[in-house]
C-alpha cells in the first residue's frame, strides 16, 4: 500500500506542486487548502505524513499541529515557514512537529525529509499503541506518558527518545543510531543535543523519586534497563 501524505497549505501553486511531485514519487496525496479543512480531512481519513504550512489565515499551522495532537492523530508533521527564527521553529517543534523547512525550499530537499521522516515512523509494538516498562506506560497515539500513576509532561522530542528506548528494552543504542531515528539527517555531529534531550527526560522521569532507568553504557551509547 503506497503510503498516504496529507499537504495542507493555503497556496495553490505550493500544493499543486507537491501532489504532483510526491504522486510522481509513489506517495498517495490528499490537499487541504485551510487548517479547518485539514483537521476535517484527517479526521477522516489516516495519513502516514501531513506537510503543514505555518502560515494560513484562521487557523495557522501551529495550532492546526496542536490539535492534531490533542486529538491524537501521531503522523509526522513536517512545517513549512517562511520565518526562520528559532524562537519558531521551537514553537513548532514543541507542539508536536517533527521536522521543519524554511520556504522557498529545494524540492529535491522536502522529498529527502518525507523519507527520513517515513523511515523514522514507529512500528507499534502492542495492539492498543501503548508501551510498558516497569512503572511506565507510553500511548502513542494519545502522546501521553504515565509513571506509577503519574502524568509525565514531555516535549515532542522527549517523547520520541522515551518511545524509541521502549521499543527497545535491554538494547544499548549508540549515539549515531539515536541521532539518525530522532532527528533524522540534519544534525551536526559534534552537537551536544542528544546528551541535553537525556537529561531533560531523565529529570522528568526521576520527578516523584522514580529510579533512573535510562542508562548511560561509557563508550557505546544509552539503554533502557531497570539496573539503578
């Protein structure tokens, strides 16, 4: 089954452009002019990836991204923004966005990002989207993180480390493994960004006096074991 992509973007010379590209390329393609409309349509139908326009006249691609996520839909969502400030790309990227491209953007770029951004798409481990390691629960598609009764409150990129580690228990992961699942391609390798994001989710999952379970293995990597 070719896999379904969701381009919602109020320019039609953009969304013309990219179903026809991403047609071209294998993807199944739907449209949606408005953030109301693409809310309605993915409501409807799934998607394995939405594009999503920042910039968009009632409801922008923020907020479209936000209740996206409230309402559970976990496809990657790829912004496009004409602004390239941090302050809003950080924004996007913690209201659940994945990845962003600054407009106007290479296409042979944008096809680059959907296949990172495909290839990084978790597999479900259980029936019901949810995860369990000791004292934990992870529901992937309600985005929400439970520890021995408590509701743990994670950034979209902590979210996805957490996830990434519980579908694999016991199993060190190296650095370069990590970087590649979590934020694809596009990163520096000499960037401490990885070790910033660890310690972060370690110090929310260690809050209420729960034992560390992400642990660091000198030399190789990280892994998720129950050791203290």
């Amino acid at each position: 089954m070719r896999p379904h992509i969701v381009v919602i973007d109020d320019d039609d010379k953009i969304t013309s452009l990219l179903r026809r590209s991403l047609a071209f390329e294998g993807y199944e393609v739907t449209t949606a002019h408005d953030g109301a409309d693409g809310i309605r349509l993915l409501g409807e139908k799934n998607a394995e990836l939405i594009i999503l326009d920042v910039m968009m006249p009632k409801l922008d691609g923020w907020e479209v991204c936000r209740r996206l996520r409230e309402a559970g839909i976990s496809a990657p969502v790829l912004l496009l923004t004409a602004r390239d400030e941090v302050q809003d790309r950080v924004k996007g990227l913690d209201l659940g966005a994945d990845d962003y491209l600054v407009k106007p953007f290479a296409l042979e770029e944008l096809m680059a990002r959907v296949r990172a951004l495909l290839r990084r798409r978790p597999e479900r481990a259980e029936e019901d989207g949810r995860l369990r390691f000791e004292d934990v629960t992870l529901d992937y598609d309600g985005r929400e993180t439970i520890r021995d009764g408590k509701r743990i409150e994670l950034t979209a990129k902590e979210f996805d480390l957490l996830h990434l580690f519980m579908q694999n228990p016991k199993r060190v992961l190296s650095r370069d493994q990590i970087m590649e699942r979590i934020w694809g391609y596009d990163y520096s390798g000499e960037s401490n960004v990885l070790e910033v994001y660890v310690a972060m989710l370690r110090q929310k999952m260690e809050e209420h006096g729960g034992k560390r379970i992400i642990q660091t293995v000198r030399g190789a990597g990280y892994v998720l074991k129950g050791d203290s």
